[in-house]
C-alpha cells in the first residue's frame, strides 16, 4: 500500500538529513560532546576541524542550542556550554558512575561523625562545581543546603578543594570572574594571596573554610581524583561553627581525606598529585 502522505515523509527525511545522510541529530550530538569535551570554550575553526562541518552548519547549529539553553557565547567569538547542560549532565550521573560508588562512602562518614557528609562534582566545562548527593545525619544542620545548583570554585571548601587541585589557567579564569562571596559581598583575594591559600590546602590535602559559602558553617573537603589523576569531586563535611570543636578538624579531615583516597582507587585513579 502506497504510504499515506510521501510527501510529508519525504520532507521528514530531507529535514532529518542532508546530502550526505548525516542526520542533524547525529551533527547536533556529536557537536554537544566536542564541546562538553572541550577545555573552557571552542572557537568556529576548532570545532570545523575537529567536526568536519562547514562553519556556515555550525553557526546554524551554535544559534539552534544557544536558543535551547544548551550553549552559551563565550569572549573572543568562542562558545561553551551552559550551565543548564551542566546541570542536566549532572542529573543524569546520579544513576551511575561516581555517584553510584560514593554513596556507601558519604553514609559511612555521616556515621562516624554524626554530621552532614556531601559529594561536591567538578563541572569542568563552566568551571564551576555542584552537589549531587547528601548523607543526612544524627545531627542536622539548621541551614539549607542547596542541591544541583551551580556553585563558584572560589569560596567554600568544596569549591577551593578542586580548584586547588586544577593548573593556573583555571584559577586566571575565575578570578577574570569577579565572583563576589555569596554571603558578604567580600571580592575576590588576589591571585598571590589565593594562589598561596591553595598551595596550603594542597599540601595538607584538604580545605576548609568558616563561613564563605554559607553564615555560621564550616566545611571541609577532600579531593577525588578520576582515571588519570584529574580532580573530579570531592567529599565535604558541614556542620554550624558553634559545634566545631578543636579537635574536629583533624579528625574530620583525616576520615575525609582516607575516604576520598579510597573512592580515588575505585574510580581507577593514579596517585593522587601533590
């Protein structure tokens, strides 16, 4: 039987694929992933390259997504992704991966602390980091904690954590930011008083911070390292100042850091850099 409507299917086809039989959204995916694959941004020529694409198709398909909210326009006629793609990436993790391994890892240390244990992950496309999961214990916090929301690497432990662990380019593109502390107003230290902060968290093996992130709290994270040694996620303890007693630190830090280390060689990571 002859198809009801071939002219419509036909234009279908033709919308679904050019000359070539490359479906737009074979061109749309693979585009997604260059850029999610990308260090920061991607320029017109890198991504032509790497693609195949005339540039004429992927500024076409660059204004499709940034419409869509999956890429932004970055400086000097680059793109990148979204925060919104990095947000949805990060919901998708919850159902495999670090995720999956880190749960049994975020009870155990709710457990032997009686405090709130969270895993922070590195969105490395917009610089920025987020909290996929939480262990709730014994003792709650009497503050919300905002979950898959994008959070600055620059105040709070979890965010200093990895950006400790992350080279100066990233550091120069953060502090290019501005980002203001989202308690006080207080702008960014500048780069040698930061950069000596950092050296001090990487040589001890942890962060913490009072009160950056949010009024009255203390965190403090310890790093984990993926497949080839890159800071991924870390582990964060938060608990209210009035119950951080003296000898907490070192013993919450020391069970992060013998955690994260753990979740490290799971996840198939070389030796974690100095």
């Amino acid at each position: 039987m002859a198809a009801a409507f071939p002219g419509r299917q036909r234009a279908g086809r033709d919308a679904a694929a050019d000359a070539s039989g490359v479906s737009v959204v074979a061109r749309v995916v693979g585009l997604l992933r260059s850029m999610a694959e990308a260090q920061g941004s991607a320029s017109i020529k890198e991504l032509s390259e790497a693609l195949g694409l005339a540039p004429s198709t992927l500024h076409r398909l660059l204004d499709q997504l940034i419409e869509a909210g999956m890429i932004e326009r970055a400086p000097q006629r680059r793109y990148r992704v979204s925060a919104e793609f990095s947000r949805i990436g990060a919901l998708a993790a919850r159902k495999a991966g670090v995720l999956r391994l880190a749960r049994p890892v975020l009870e155990d240390v709710a457990q032997e602390t009686a405090e709130t244990c969270m895993l922070g992950v590195l969105l490395p496309q917009t610089l920025t980091m987020m909290f996929v999961d939480m262990a709730p214990a014994a003792r709650p916090v009497p503050y919300e904690i905002r979950m898959h929301r994008n959070r600055s690497l620059l105040w709070g432990a979890t965010g200093l954590c990895m950006l400790a662990w992350l080279g100066p380019r990233a550091l120069s593109d953060i502090l290019a930011r501005g980002e203001p502390s989202p308690v006080d107003g207080q702008v960014p230290p500048d780069r040698a008083a930061l950069a000596e902060r950092l050296a001090r968290f990487r040589a001890r093996g942890y962060a913490i911070t009072r009160g950056e992130q949010t009024k009255g709290a203390v965190g403090i994270a310890a790093p984990v390292f993926g497949a080839r040694g890159r800071v991924v996620a870390d582990l964060c303890i938060t608990l209210p100042q009035a119950r951080f007693s003296a000898g907490d630190e070192a013993r919450f830090a020391g069970l992060l850091k013998d955690r994260a280390a753990r979740l490290s060689r799971v996840m198939g990571s070389l030796p974690a850099p100095g």
